[in-house]
C-alpha cells in the first residue's frame, strides 16, 4: 500500500506451484483455481470485478492527474455497483480528509469528500458497497477495531447527487483487532472477506491472511458488531525474495470466483499476483 513503484512488468518472478485449498474455522472453505499476473504500477493496489466477468485493476499509475494536483496520492482497492465505479483515496498523512469518487456507467467522475471524525486515521484503503447498493464501507490501517461506513455515494438517495461532503453512517465494530487490511468485498449481504497485510502472526496464526467478517444481519445505517474469522494464508511465492505486500480483494458474484491480490518481493516488485478461488 505505501510501496512506490517505478515500472510495470507481467509475469515476472512467478513461482508456479499446484493449487491449494483452506478453509475457515468452522466457516468457508476455498479451493485455489488457479493464477494470474498483472502489473503492480496500474495493479497492485486492487481490482473490481465487472458485470461483463472482466476484471477493473487500480495502481499507483492510475490516479487522474487532476487528482494527482489536488493532492490526491494513493488510490485503493477499488469495487463496482451497479455499473458505478467506487475508488478511495487518500492524500498526505497530514491530510484532514479523505476521498471517495464515483465514476457513472457513462464515464461522469463525482467527489466525495469525507472530513476525518475525532479519531480517524487519514488512511482510505478500499472501497466496498453492500449488495443492495446502499452503503459503501472502507478500512483505515494499522491496528483496528471497527470498519467504517458511509452513505454509497449516488446509489444512496441521502447522498449529493454531484458531489460533495460524506460523513459516517454506523460503523462496523469488530469482535477482534485487525490489523492493516488492505481490502474488502461483499460476499453476502451478510458476509465480507477481507485481506490483511499482517506478518507477524500474533492477531490471527496465518501470516497474511484472507479474512471474514460476518454480520448479525445487512447494513442499514446503524452501528453493528462483525464477527472475524480467519480464513487462511495468502500464498507467498515468488522466484525473488524479501517482503510480500497482501493488497486488492474480489468476489465476483456472477461467477462464484474470489481473487486476492499478493504483490511480489524484491526485483519482482512489479509484478503482483492474482490468486482465484472458488468455494465448495
């Protein structure tokens, strides 16, 4: 997420093994399809599924130069509804605010401007709208205890139709910390699975993990309290070493298939990984 690029390459220092399964802890379980590969500097930061089965991909190279003057500098995980295209970004970590934009089925860009509440960090790490449209939920980094919710932008008749400010609806509180995670999706209107970019090892024992939050019932507005499951390693392979970065999560409910994003170490660095899974 705060790695910084200088080129774009596919393909480079994959480690091809023999695709895996995981399961949660009395929860899901996954089967591993299969892997792609795409560019970190037009990638790496996430990827939207769209209703056609092609995949959206967000890198640090795809921020809008307007944006980019504006102090816009880091684009998240991206989702789309309804032919809406959601993107968070965020600016300096000196920043008081942070930003949604949504980009219409015809092309039409709006803001959303969300000034940070008492306590919020300025990170804005992903986008994910609820199935029904109605609520767009986003992460912050570091250790954390609750993902934050807000009005969907355009989808949400409370919202400006052009733009504008976007406080916080209820937020989500979670039964146990999480730590840096980098994105989220709906696979229910009841469940999200949502990637961690945590090492260590001492929140969850899988390193980097793929993890679920379950809620008591859909998103209206009102606080609720997720439950957090892990559900299993994100694979780590490469022909390079040093340092993995866990980033974008998608569920493509057309055709069942989850992908998560791992981008690559070392030299690599400019290729990121797109693992498939399927359920069952």
């Amino acid at each position: 997420m705060k790695r910084q690029l200088t080129a774009a390459a596919a393909l480079l220092g994959a480690l091809v093994l023999g695709a895996g399964s995981a399961s949660a802890d009395g929860g899901s379980h996954w089967t591993e399809t299969g892997t792609a590969y795409t560019g970190s500097l037009t990638g790496g930061e996430g990827l939207a599924s769209r209703a056609d089965g092609s995949l959206l991909y967000r890198g640090l190279a795809t921020i809008p130069l307007d944006l980019r003057v504006q102090g816009w500098n880091h684009v998240g995980d991206p989702d789309i509804a309804n032919g809406y295209v959601f993107d968070a970004y965020q600016g300096a970590d000196t920043a008081t605010s942070k930003m949604f934009a949504v980009t219409t089925p015809s092309g039409q860009r709006y803001d959303y401007v969300h000034q940070l509440d008492p306590g919020e960090k300025v990170n804005n790490s992903f986008a994910a709208v609820s199935p029904d449209a109605r609520w767009l939920v986003s992460g912050e980094w570091g250790d954390e205890s609750r993902l934050q919710v807000f009005p969907a932008p355009l989808l949400n008749p409370s919202t400006p139709a052009n733009g504008g400010a976007l406080p916080q609806a209820g937020q989500i509180s979670l039964d146990r910390p999480v730590r840096d995670v980098q994105g989220c999706d709906f696979v229910t209107d009841t469940r999200l699975v949502c990637v961690s970019d945590d090492a260590s090892g001492t929140l969850f024992p899988e390193v980097r993990p793929l993890l679920q939050v379950d809620l008591p019932h859909r998103l209206d507005g009102q606080p609720v309290t997720g439950t957090v499951t892990s559900l299993f390693a994100l694979p780590q392979r490469s022909l390079c070493t040093g340092t993995f970065e866990a980033e974008g999560v998608d569920y493509d409910v057309r055709s069942g298939t989850l992908r998560a994003e791992v981008v690559q170490p070392g030299a690599c660095v400019v290729s990121t990984s797109v693992y498939s899974y399927r359920q069952g």
